[in-house]
C-alpha cells in the first residue's frame, strides 16, 4: 500500500509537475530517460509517456528492463541513453547512475534531476571538476561543457521536494502511506517484544485494512469470496 502507489503514482506525478514548473519544458515528444524501472520509474515512464515524451528506460536488473520493454518502452544502457537523452530523471536507490562518463556525451540543453536517494545519483562532484562552477536560477545549475550546457534541478537532491516549488506527493496518496506507517507502529507497540530483532514486512492485515478504507472513503465497492471460492482458491486437489 506504500510502494503501488506512493512510489508509483505520488513519486510519477510530483516528479513530473515539479520538473515542469521548474523548468516550463515541453514535455510532450522529449526523449525523456528513466533510470530504474522500479515502483518510482515504472509510474514516471507511464505518466511521461501520457505527456507524449518518447521515453527511454535504463536498468540493471534483466527482468525490469524486459518488462520496460514490453510495457513499450526503450531500454538501453546510460551510455547510449546519454548521448540522446534529452530529459534525465534517475530513481534506482544508487550511487553514480549518471556519472564522469556520461556528461561529454550529453546533449545541449540536457536537463538532469534526481527523485531516488538523496544527492547521490547524479555524480556532481565530477560534474563540477568538469564544468566548473554553475550559473544558479530558481532550482536550475547550468553547467557549461564546451559549447554545450547541462541543467540539473534542485542540487541533483529529490526533485519533486527539494525544488523552490515542490510540493511532495499529493495528500490523496500520502494518507495511504501514513496510514501505513501509523498502523505499523501500533503493531509494533502490540506485538514488538514477541518480535525478534530484525526488519519486517507490513503485515497483509495492515495492507489490507488500509485498502478497504480508502476504498470505502472513495465510495467503490467489491466484491467478497464466498465459501466454496474461499476453498476452491486454496485447494490443490481440485480444478486441472
Ligand atoms: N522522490 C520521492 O518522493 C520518492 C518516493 C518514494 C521512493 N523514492 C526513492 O526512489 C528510489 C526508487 O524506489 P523504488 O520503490 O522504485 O525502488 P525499486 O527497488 O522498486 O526500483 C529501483 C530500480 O532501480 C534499478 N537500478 C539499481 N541500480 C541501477 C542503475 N545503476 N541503473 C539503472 N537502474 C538501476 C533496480 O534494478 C530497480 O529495478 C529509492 O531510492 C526510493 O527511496 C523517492
């Protein structure tokens, strides 16, 4: 309840307004580069390819990129991705993803931003020996390489947050993730001393409790298994 939709549609929907009010791009028929095909990448390359950009997917793990590919995405390496890129957004969770190699290769106008961890994915050390000293405007370093210049938005840090006007996911979202969170730590307080030291799934009970709020606070209604569905999905002597 956190990941499908935090991750997916806050993280894909405040990425992209807050690159757009930052940077007043046309995102419509950008090469637009997703780094990670995760929760976060997978709602951003959806909603970029709702705007009309032509979006590109990197990845490392084989069975994200095959599914990048077949929700029709191009997947290739950063190495190729930075030389046609146009629109860089990283989310992996990694160090370096966008690194010393990659600048020279780069675009004029190229435009880079973070929404993973902290300012690490984009390596702006190297991109400042490269370039020097940046021009500041409103969230936006212009890097000068040569003849050409390479914007990163808000210190390469969460760009849907730390630009001037980030504002974060929407509240329609983050309830489910707090939510989440406050009644995590009620088991904690109920169960934590049964517990042996060590991280844990949120418990299905939690998850689904949550679910059936929102669902019920939005009005929607489904439907229940009845005794022989409840049975019959939990058999394996029955059915071919
Ligand atoms: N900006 C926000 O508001 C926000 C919200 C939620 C999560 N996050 C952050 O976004 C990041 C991604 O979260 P997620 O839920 O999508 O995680 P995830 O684990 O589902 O996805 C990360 C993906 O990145 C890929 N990856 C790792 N290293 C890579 C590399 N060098 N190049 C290309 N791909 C690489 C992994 O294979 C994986 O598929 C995390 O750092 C998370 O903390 C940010």
């Amino acid at each position: 309840m956190k990941r499908s939709f935090d991750n997916v549609h806050g993280t894909g929907e405040s990425v992209l307004a807050s690159l757009m009010i930052t940077t007043n791009v046309l995102i419509a028929g950008k090469r637009f580069v997703v780094a990670g095909y995760g929760y976060c990448g997978r709602g951003l390359a959806r909603k970029a390819k709702g705007l009309g950009a032509r979006v590109i997917v990197t990845e490392v793990d084989p069975r994200r990129a095959l599914e990048a590919h077949m929700d029709g995405f191009d997947v290739m390496p950063m190495d190729a991705a930075a030389a046609c890129g146009e629109i860089f957004v990283t989310m992996t969770g990694d160090v370096g993803v966008i690194g010393e190699r990659h600048f020279p290769l780069m675009r004029d106008g190229a435009i880079l931003a973070n929404a993973g961890h902290f300012n690490v994915e984009i390596d702006l050390d190297r991109l400042r020996a490269l370039a020097g000293a940046a021009e500041q405007r409103d969230g936006i370093e212009t890097f000068t390489l040569g003849d050409r210049h390479i914007h990163v938005l808000a210190e390469g840090r969460l760009v849907n947050l730390a630009t001037p006007k980030g504002m974060g996911h929407p509240i329609e979202v983050m309830d489910l993730s707090f939510a989440v969170q406050a009644l995590s730590a009620e088991y904690i307080v109920r169960h934590g001393r049964d517990l042996p030291g060590g991280v844990y799934e949120v418990p299905t009970t939690i998850d689904e409790a949550v679910a059936r709020e929102k669902l019920a606070s939005l009005g929607i209604a489904i439907d229940s298994l009845t005794d022989e569905q409840a049975r019959y999905l939990s058999a394996w002597d029955v059915g071919t």
